[in-house]
C-alpha cells in the first residue's frame, strides 16, 4: 500500500507538470479522446465503479472518455466494439481482456494504428503477446489462493464457488488459485456456474446444491452478481452461521453484510483506480510521452473485514470503492 500511495503522488506531480506544459503551443486548445471498453455487464455494480474512475480522472484532466460495454458477457459483440473504436483513430484505448484469443485480433489492430492501448482488470498475459502499455489490475490465480488462505481459518471442510461469468479468464484463474490451495489442504470444492442475469435461478440453484450436500460448510462468490443472490440466500438459510460465505469485490450490501457477520470478508482489488489510473497514463503518454515502466501494476487483494469495513462503506455507496 505505501508503494501505491508513493506512486500516486507521483502521478500528481506528474501530471500538475503536464498541465503546467499545456500552455506550450503543443498542447494548447487540444482535448484527447480515450475509449475504454470493457466486458462489464451493465447490471454488474463493480463496473459502475471503474466507470466512476475513468470518468473523475477525464474531469479532473479535461480529456473526452468515451465508456462503452455489452449488455451480457458477449466476446464477439466485445470485439466488434473495438473495432468500431478503432475506426475512430481515438487518442488511447482501454479495454479489459477476459478472453484474450477472442479479442487479440481486435486489440492488435488497435495497436497496428498507433493507438496506444492499456489492459485492465483481466487479461494481463495479454502483455506477452501484444505491445500494450501496461495492465492495471491484480493477479487472479494469487487472488484466488489468498481467498482460500482466508477461509481456511474457519477450518472448513467442503466449499463451493459461485461463477457468475464462465469463460471469463480472471474468474476462471481466481477458481483455480481458491481450488488449489483448498485441495493442497485436503479440501473438495465444487464450482457452479450460474447465470448473472437471474438473480432469483442463481438463488434455488445453490439452495438445493446444498440440501443435497449438507456438509458444505463455505461458498466462495467471485464478484458481487453472484455474492448478492448468495448473501440473500444465506439470511434464509444460515442465521447460525455454520457456513462461511466470502466474495471477491463489494458493494455497500456486500460490506453491510460484513458488518452483520453475514460475509466473513471481500477482498478488494480497487476497481476505482483501475478506471482512474489508466486515464491518467494515457494523458501523460499522449501530451509528455511518460511510459510505465512497470509491465503490471498491481491493484489488489486487500481483505476487507469487519475490523475495517465501516471505513469502504461510505465511500462505497459514494461509488469511489
């Protein structure tokens, strides 16, 4: 954290230089226009954040974002969107990869017209295959072992993990980081895909997966469209608390649920700055030719308890966290 707090100051200074240097005939009178595409379907509250991001830090740089998304996990309609930006010639490009042989094509194309591109929030081994500026986000497989890490202090015996985007890699590698690390310590999890779109399915789905496997004893949600079926689940279910529901991500219910011992933690990879910090290195690059010189910058995991929930819950439901 004080790594990420010394490069933000950094970028302050940065970019207070810049704007200092826009009364040069350079940049004088010249407004940049950034796309970002992402994969986040329109019901999913963690874009709303990341959007939330992108768009302060276009405010606070005078710079025209452009924010568009599919309205269901959709890779081919994903791809065609960034075409169609890339149609455009726009100043910079950003744009999350959950399937990186699905949108490869399209981001490379991008790039083959100059257009400098940043990756967000999934995808990031996309970077060995393409010359992309830099990813922002974190690691999911690691992620994935730090939620077992986190479970497997209530001495849990069998989990279940909710996955409300099949076929997105990041959900799929954060399944895959909470299944090893569980199944090194002896202990069977079971993945259930569902479908983002029906709350209430996605709710008798996992009810009768667990009369018929009463031993289960922890779920594992892997953003906020599956935890908030689960958390309403959970209040019918379990006021005795004999199974531990974690989540990755959060919203102000999820956190409310943490502050009521409903969900034992989130963990927090800070969508806000996978929106804002993009923009932010895309003006720099654009109007003082700053490029990272890191491959990824790492957002997350952080836990998010009841010791410090009370702290995100505001600036939750402000759409900052």
């Amino acid at each position: 954290m004080k790594i990420l707090k010394t490069l933000f100051l950094t970028i302050c200074i940065l970019v207070s230089a810049c704007s200092k240097s826009n009364d040069s005939n350079v940049n004088k009178d010249r407004t940049y226009t950034i796309n970002m595409v992402s994969h986040g379907q329109a019901s999913d509250p963690f874009w709303s954040t990341v959007k939330n991001g992108a768009e302060d830090a276009a405010e606070h740089l005078g710079v025209n974002l452009i924010y568009q998304a599919p309205t269901s996990f959709d890779m081919v309609t994903m791809a065609q969107m960034i075409d169609a930006v890339t149609a455009t010639l726009p100043d910079g490009l950003i744009v999350s990869v959950p399937d990186i042989g699905a949108l490869k094509n399209s981001i490379g194309n991008a790039i083959d017209k100059n257009i400098p591109v940043i990756a967000i929030n999934s995808g990031q081994d996309i970077m060995k295959e393409l010359d992309i500026l830099t990813y922002v986000g974190q690691s999911e497989f690691e992620a994935g072992v730090k939620a077992g890490e986190g479970l497997l202090k209530y001495n849990i015996k069998k989990a279940v993990c909710i996955n409300h985007e099949v076929g997105n890699i990041s959900l799929d590698h954060r399944q895959q980081g909470f299944e090893y690390l569980l199944n090194q310590n002896g202990i069977d999890v079971t993945t259930i895909p569902i479908d983002a779109t029906d709350p209430s399915e996605t709710k008798e789905l996992v009810r009768s997966y667990l009369n018929t496997y009463p031993d289960t004893d922890a779920i594992l949600t892997l953003g906020p469209l599956g935890a908030l079926p689960m958390l309403k689940l959970m209040r019918e279910i379990n006021q005795n608390g004999n199974i531990k529901m974690a989540t990755f991500d959060f919203t102000p219910e999820i956190i409310d649920g943490i502050l009521n011992e409903e969900v034992v933690f989130a963990l927090d990879q800070q969508q806000y700055l996978q929106g804002y910090l993009p923009v932010i290195f895309l003006y720099l690059y654009l109007t003082n030719k700053n490029t990272p010189a890191f491959s990824e910058l790492q957002t997350g995991p952080s836990f998010i308890t009841k010791e410090n929930a009370n702290q995100i819950l505001e600036l939750s439901k402000r759409g900052t966290r």
